[in-house]
C-alpha cells in the first residue's frame, strides 16, 4: 500500500464538532495549518490535532496532511468548524504550510501537495464529488448549502464570497492548478495492476501508454497481459523508476505529469 493511502487515527475527535443535518457533502475546503516543519520530521498535523482538542481551539477540521503523515481528525458524518457559516455541507483539510508562502515555496512540498491530491481522488469517488475548483463566484451560484456535490474550494474562497470568516489561507500563491490536475490523475487508480489482472482500469492505462508512444499490447484488452507488461516497463526505464512492470500509484501518476 502506498504510503499516502494511510490515514492515521491517532487523535480523540477535535473538540468543536456537531451533527450534520444531512449526510450530503457538497464541497472540498482546503485551509493551511500556518504551521510546517521545514527539517526533519514533519509533525505539523499532529500538532495541530493536539490544539484542536485543547480547550483554547476555536475551531476544527477533518484532516491534517503533512509531509509525513495524514491524520484523521473527525469523521465525515461530524462536521468540522472550518469556516464560520459554511460547515454543514463541507469537508475540511489542513495543510502544513502558510499563506505568505510563494508559489516555490509550495511547490518544494510536494510529497505533502501529493497527499492531498491523493485524498482528493479518494474522496471525489466516495461522495461523488466533481475535481474542479469552485472560486467565489461559483460559491455565491451554488451557495452554502447546495444539496449535491459541487467540487474543491479554499478558505479564502469562501471568505470571499460569504464574507464569514477573514481567513484567506492557503494564500494566493497555492497551486491549486498542479493539485487538481494530480488528483484527477490519481481519480481512475483503485489498486495495483499486476500480469492477469482484468478490468476498465487496465484499458485507462492501455490508453495512456498508447498516448505516450509505447505500442506491442491489446489496446481495447481489459486484460493486463504480457504484452502491457512489457510496455509498463518501458515506461518505468524511461522516467527512472523501479522496473518492474507493475503498476503502482508512483507509475500511474508519472504517466499523467509526462
């Protein structure tokens, strides 16, 4: 299993928490912690897990993704107090890093960016959620409480456009662009494709590697037979990863950042 397929349960629930009225979520928000290691163990979200069960934390969230881990802090049926007036229908990640951070500086973190991309995907498929970012025009459109899924927001997208909150992370210069786009690659992965395997991701993946130039495998073949194997390792050769003609989360989404 990849490592960002973990998601830790180290923390009691965060202390501000309250029943949805429905089970419906409608959007994705995206915060940051204004907290990040920059050296050596990352242990912003278990940070920030500690201070939302304090007594002292005006709010809460569902998630904290660092560098090193991704931890649970609420379950989906609570919502979070994420962003005053807009709780109800949302589900919430925290992000070690800070608003003032350039665009570099956000993209230097990119095992964490590739967290949340991949809880993005996992979460897009369990409640059906569209991965395509909602600005403020398209929040005050939908509004609050919209009764389907919608997509991926910001706090200060909702800041914005509800005008609730003063909160404007996680800051202009967050690559909303790169995290969508890896979050729609990692979208169509469910496992691990292996020599026999059958199935439609086996065809996405024929698919791609026809795109790329390779060939000598059943294109419209469900099958992931010797000859896609064959074709996997290539493309593992070419990007420098390990060949081994499987195909793992690390060859899938090399084969969308070509």
């Amino acid at each position: 299993m990849d490592p960002i397929n973990k998601v830790r349960d180290d923390f009691n629930p965060a202390r501000l928490r309250s029943s949805r009225p429905s089970p419906s979520i409608a959007y994705i928000v995206l915060h940051d912690m204004e907290v990040h290691d920059l050296a050596g163990e990352d242990l912003s979200a278990e940070r920030v897990g500690r201070f939302f069960q304090s007594s002292t934390a005006t709010g809460s969230s569902h998630l904290g993704i660092d560098r090193d881990t991704t931890q649970r802090y609420l379950n989906d049926p609570w919502a979070a107090a994420g962003v005053r007036g807009f709780n109800a229908a949302t589900k919430h990640y925290e992000q070690a890093g800070r608003a003032s951070w350039t665009y570099a500086q956000w993209m230097a973190e990119k095992t964490m960016l590739r967290r949340t991309a991949w809880q993005l995907s996992r979460d897009s498929r369990r409640y059906g959620i569209p991965l395509v970012f909602i600005g403020r025009d398209a929040l005050r459109k939908y509004g609050k409480t919209p009764g389907r899924p919608i997509g991926v927001t910001t706090h200060a997208e909702a800041t914005y456009a509800f005008h609730d909150s003063t909160h404007t992370d996680p800051g202009p210069n967050f690559p909303i662009v790169a995290v969508m786009r890896l979050a729609r690659a990692f979208r169509p992965y469910r496992r691990r494709l292996v020599l026999g395997v059958v199935g439609n991701d086996v065809l996405v993946w024929a698919r791609r590697l026809e795109d790329l130039g390779y060939s000598g495998f059943q294109v419209n073949s469900s099958l992931f037979g010797p000859g896609k194997v064959r074709a996997t390792r290539r493309f593992q050769d070419h990007k420098g990863l390990p060949v081994t003609g499987v195909v793992d989360v690390q060859t899938w989404t090399s084969a969308w950042n070509s």
